[in-house]
C-alpha cells in the first residue's frame, strides 16, 4: 500500500484525527513561543549574544527537564492522558500569558527564565502524553504510519508556527511580547480541542493506574529501573540501541544549531532583522526535510527496517554536512538545513516505531519520558560544547568535522547492531 493510501485510511480513524489536532495546535503553539524566546535572547538589539548565552539558556530551559522527565513518565502511566492534554494546555496558556508580561516589564533575566522554564516544563508532560497515547487510537499494523505522520506533522506545525512568529515579528507588530500571547491563544486551542475525546480513550489501561498520588510518586526510582530493565530486555535491545543513537543524532542536532544562530546573527547578515529572516528561512527549508522525511521514511523503513533506516539517515548526514557546511555561505548551509531535517526526523520516526512496538504499554510513559531526557541532555550538552569551541562569529570547521565523525559512528554501530542481529536469528 502506498505512503498516500496509508495516510488516507489513517485518518478515517476519528480519534487519531482528534489526537492529531491537539498534537498540531500545541506544537504549533511550542514554535511560536520558542521563537519568541529565540528572538528575545539572541536578537534583541540591545543584546550582544555570544555562543556561551546561548548555551547558558539552553542550560536554564532544558536541564531542569532531566528532573521533571522521569516524574512525567511515572504520572503518565497512572494519570488520564487526556486530562494532562487538557489540563497541561490550560496551564500553559496561562504560564506564555505572564512571559508575555514580563517581556514588557524589562525585568531581571532570571526571572523571564523562570517563567519560560514552567512553559516548557509542562510541555514534557503534554509531548510524553501525546506519543504515548498514539498506539490507543490506531492498530498494530498503521504505527508506522501513523509514526511517521503524527510526530512529523507536529514539527512541521511546530515550524509552521515559528514561521508565523517571524512574519509576527517582522512584518506585523515588532514586540516578543505580542508573539507570546499568539502562542498563549494557540495553547488555548488545544486545550479545547482535547476536549473533544472521552476521558478513558487516552489510557492507560485502568489495572495499570495507581490512584493515590503520593504512592505514584514514592515509587519513582523504583518504577524507573522496572522500565529500564524492561527496556533493556533482550526483546527489547533494538529499542535501547534505537535510543542511544537518536541521542547522538540530537546531540549534533544541537550543536549544530548553536552554529546556525551564532552565523544568521554576526557572519550572514549585517542586521539583526536581516539575520531573523535567514534563520525563519533556515527554519522553513528544515520543516521541508522533515516532510520529505515523513514521504520517504515508511517505505525506506519498510524495505530496509527501521533500524537500518536510521544508519542510512545518520550515514547522510556523515557525508552531506561537512560538505555542506564547511564553505560556510548562506546557500549551502539552506541545503545542509533541508538535510539534516530529512536525516534528523527520518531517524526519529524510525525510532519512534522501534520503542512503541517493543515497549509494552503500561511502560510507554516511563520509556517516553526517558526519551525525553536524554534529548534534552544531549542538547544542553552540544550547546555547551559549542560555547568552547564556536567563536563570536559561528564559524568552526572543528565543530562540523566533529559532528560528521559523530554522525558516521552513529551509522556504523547501528549498522553492526542490525547485522549481529540478523545473524542470531
């Protein structure tokens, strides 16, 4: 059956539809508001933005995720999924609401931080929920699919929504603030629009839920190592493979974008409204490759395996990025955007199958939530390898050459991985 044919009966699925339309409302509404942070910290006039900045804000927005990540998960197992989309929504709506007020009150640094820290700390509850409800509203034999539909659809929408927060704020009103409560509003949207799913649809199962909250979370390290040793079972030994190569992949992900905001900021552009509208550009080209991704990734993965799949995506981007970014010129760096995007979301989707369909479901909170934590840490860390090594003006041969080794280890083991494997069948 075709990619087309595929998504088309995917979405006669009524409550895949509604799943979905939470999912684009609030991931649109996360690239909207991260854009606003993104503009405010790095392209504010009266800023002067270095690697070490940026990297510190990534450290401040993203680390406190390792602590609320495995609390997510645990909850997530025992809470209604469908209350923690609605619930998670109507929070950040109200949380982007008072960022946007104190953009406007010139207060101290930290306590900006602070407030976008709460927003995007909800959001791991909201985006662990999501991915692990999508195996309740569509069969065994569509995830895949729906895989690669679902979480594609939510980063294209989530670029869409930064692309509407660069015209926002370049074209319309030039305020941060204004763009935030655009994003505030969009919260609200998804709130109301997780609304229209049953309570129960969601999961978990009611034998897997543990009514009382204080037990649910003494039990945190306990029933953390319980999903990790479920995770490292040898029927699930792909999925764990899965995981430490997607966070590679991440990592590089990461430096690479410090790169990317330190050149559209001082190398590319001699503004920092020209060096806004390079990195909406940037961002855009991106979103094209993780649709692309979305095309090419249930057949290549069908024909190849999921895990394969994933060392050709970072095996393309070993090659492709030094070649791509070393000249560093606006034009090849645009292609090296469309790949990456490709490679990046092409291995995620891959990934994402992988640990869905080896994890059982009353372990599909935890797992995610662990997913999430190692992509937050290999975030923060690439920014701050990028901080030592990026000068003022972005340009480092040694980061790109670096993240290409990183790359072709990332294709190597797994390809070794899927090879052994073969081997003990």
């Amino acid at each position: 059956m075709s990619v087309v044919s595929d998504l088309r009966v995917l979405l006669r699925f009524r409550d895949f539809r509604r799943l979905l339309t939470v999912r684009l409302l609030s991931q649109g509404a996360d690239g909207v508001y991260q854009t606003a942070l993104a503009t405010y910290v790095v392209f504010s006039p009266e800023k002067q933005t270095s690697p070490a900045a940026v990297a510190s804000a990534m450290a401040v927005l993203l680390l406190p995720y390792s602590l609320v990540g495995p609390f997510s998960g645990v909850l997530l197992d025992r809470w209604r999924r469908r209350q923690v989309l609605l619930y998670g929504s109507l929070l950040r709506t109200l949380l982007a609401s008072a960022t946007a007020l104190l953009i406007v009150s010139g207060v101290p640094d930290w306590l900006f931080y602070v407030s976008a820290l709460c927003v995007t700390a909800v959001n791991r509850f909201v985006l662990s929920g999501l991915s692990a409800a999508l195996p309740r509203v569509v069969d065994g034999e569509r995830l895949v699919v729906a895989n690669s539909l679902s979480p594609t659809a939510g980063t294209l929408a989530a670029s869409l929504g930064a692309g509407l927060a660069f015209v926002v704020r370049l074209v319309v009103w030039d305020s941060d603030a204004a763009v935030v409560l655009l994003g505030a509003a969009l919260y609200l949207c998804a709130a109301l629009a997780s609304l229209r799913m049953t309570r129960e649809l969601l999961g978990p199962d009611h034998a897997l839920v543990r009514r009382r909250l204080s037990s649910a979370l003494s039990g945190t390290v306990r029933d953390l190592g319980e999903g990790v040793r479920h995770l490292a079972a040898p029927p699930r030994r792909e999925a764990a493979w899965a995981l430490l190569t997607m966070t590679l992949m991440r990592f590089c992900y990461g430096a690479l974008l410090v790169m990317l905001l330190m050149l559209c900021r001082y190398a590319f552009t001699s503004s920092t409204d020209d060096g806004l509208a390079l990195l909406g550009l940037a961002l855009g080209v991106s979103a094209a490759g993780f649709f692309a991704a979305a095309l090419v990734t249930p057949w290549s993965a069908g024909r190849l395996g999921p895990g394969r799949w994933i060392a050709v995506c970072a095996a393309t981007a070993a090659v492709l990025v030094p070649a791509l970014g070393l000249p560093f010129a606006a034009a090849p760096m645009l292609v090296a955007a469309f790949v990456l995007g490709l490679a990046t979301q092409g291995a995620k989707i891959a990934t994402d199958t992988i640990v869905q369909s080896a994890v059982d479901d009353g372990f599909r909170g935890r797992t995610f939530s662990v997913y999430d934590v190692l992509f937050n840490v290999a975030f923060v860390g690439a920014a701050g390898v990028a901080a030592l090594v990026l000068p003022p003006d972005g340009r480092s041969a040694l980061l790109v050459v670096a993240v290409a080794v990183v790359y072709a280890a990332v294709a190597v083991a797994m390809t070794r991985f899927e090879h052994r494997s073969v081997s003990h069948q």
